[in-house]
C-alpha cells in the first residue's frame, strides 16, 4: 500500500481543515516545499497536493506551489482542487503534476472529465469521490450533490476509471480512524465481474494511528493518504519510513 502524505494549500500555506470547513483553518507551515523535502528525506514517494483556495473559486490557483515542489523534488504529486476547465488540467500537468483528481468535474461536467480520461488514459486521471453519509460532495465539499457515493464510483469504473481516492468528510481531518466498512464495501462492489477494471482505491480522511496502516492494506487500499496525523505527531515521520522499507 502507497504511503501519500498531504499538503493542503491556502493562500501559499500548509495547512489542515476539519471536515472540510474553512473556518477550521490550522497553518503548520508557511513553506510548503519546506514540508514536501522533509518527506522526500523519510524515503516517501508520492504527494497529495490539494489547492483548497482553488476548491473554493472554481479555477486552478496554487500551481506555483505544485511547480516549485514538483521542480525541487522527485515526490510523485497527485493535484487537486478547482480543476474545470481543459486550461486548468494543462497547468497542472505543466506545472509537474504526475496524476490529478478530479472531484466535482466528475459530478457537475462529466463529458469533460471522460475527455480527460481519454486524452490522459486513466493512469493520470484519479476520480475524487468525497462524500458525506454516502453521498457525493463537491465544491470543496460546500455542496452535496445528492449522488449516492458507491453507485457513483461503479459508473465510473465502467468507463475505465481506475484510480479513487476517497473522503469520508465526517472523518477528515478529526483523528478518530477511518471508514473501514465504508473502504471494504466500495472493495467488493467493485471487484466483481469480467468487464470491469479493478478499482485503485485510496483511502482519505480520519487516519489517527500507525495501527490503523497495516488494516488498511489488509482491505485492499492501493494507497492511504495521511494528513492531519503527521501534522499532530499522531504518525512519525520515522514509522512510515521504516513502513515503507519494511515492504
């Protein structure tokens, strides 16, 4: 399993929101590149990098950090975050993006999402399925959009979609574990029959202890992306490098 820690940006800054809410608004650090390196150093591969002032207004906004990272590292970076037009999709991936996530273009524009999907391949294009009591969110999770969250990733898995980073925003950001039941059931309703693609599933939000890796994996998560715990020292850097080497 792909160990993925996140930098959320605000304004050019590191910070950390609960359940999605702006208002909860924690800076960690003004230097974001400053916290990529230091995970870089612990022997970590990959990055979510999520532009939440993008989320908010509709439109890349943070490409100059993704740059700055993605120029002064070799992290894997994964981009999210108010990606809706082709324009913005072209920035990221100039900008040193490797994969995006697409969220609310999914739900609001599919037509352009699958335009994504065939002129990038599914390789590139990860589905962001944030959700609250199973149903989608959108619009930096200020919006539901009344989807229900499983049959919404099988849609896309239908056509070729085979990256998911999922959210459970109740989860996000409150140190009290992820949706395992959630994870397992997206896991085995997506994995059967012949003519879908297995699902990447990559685990989001609520990730508080070391203990709570190794079950994940155990499920069948690709990956897990780590946020608020490493921020808190509820994770060591040092136990995910040692996690990683052990593999």
């Amino acid at each position: 399993m792909r160990i993925i820690p996140a930098i959320d940006i605000i304004d050019g800054k590191c910070v950390r929101l609960s359940k999605g809410d702006y208002d909860t608004k924690k800076i960690y650090n003004e230097n974001p590149l400053e916290v990529a390196k230091e995970f870089e150093a612990h022997g970590i591969e990959y990055l979510h990098l999520v532009d939440l002032d993008g989320a908010k207004s509709k439109h890349i906004v943070n490409h100059k950090v993704l740059e700055q990272i993605a120029s002064q590292t070799n992290l894997k970076i994964d981009f999210g975050g108010g990606l809706k037009t082709n324009a913005d999709l072209k920035i990221a991936f100039d900008s040193g993006a490797y994969q995006i996530t697409g969220g609310s273009i999914a739900v609001k524009d599919q037509d352009t999402f699958l335009g994504w999907l065939e002129t990038y391949g599914a390789e590139k294009i990860i589905l962001g399925a944030d959700a609250l009591n199973e149903k989608v969110a959108v619009s930096g999770w200020q919006e539901d959009s009344k989807q229900k969250l499983i049959p919404f990733i099988q849609a896309y898995q239908k056509k070729g979609v085979v990256y998911v980073i999922c959210t459970d925003i109740s989860k996000d950001g409150m140190l009290q574990g992820p949706s395992f039941d959630l994870y397992e059931r997206i896991l085995n309703e997506t994995g059967q029959g012949v003519a879908r693609s297995k699902i990447n599933l990559i685990a989001s939000g609520g990730i508080s202890t070391f203990d709570e890796l190794p079950k994940l994996a155990e499920l069948g998560c690709e990956g897990t992306i780590i946020g608020k715990a490493i921020y808190e020292n509820r994770i060591s850097l040092k136990q995910l490098e040692d996690y990683i080497l052990s593999k």
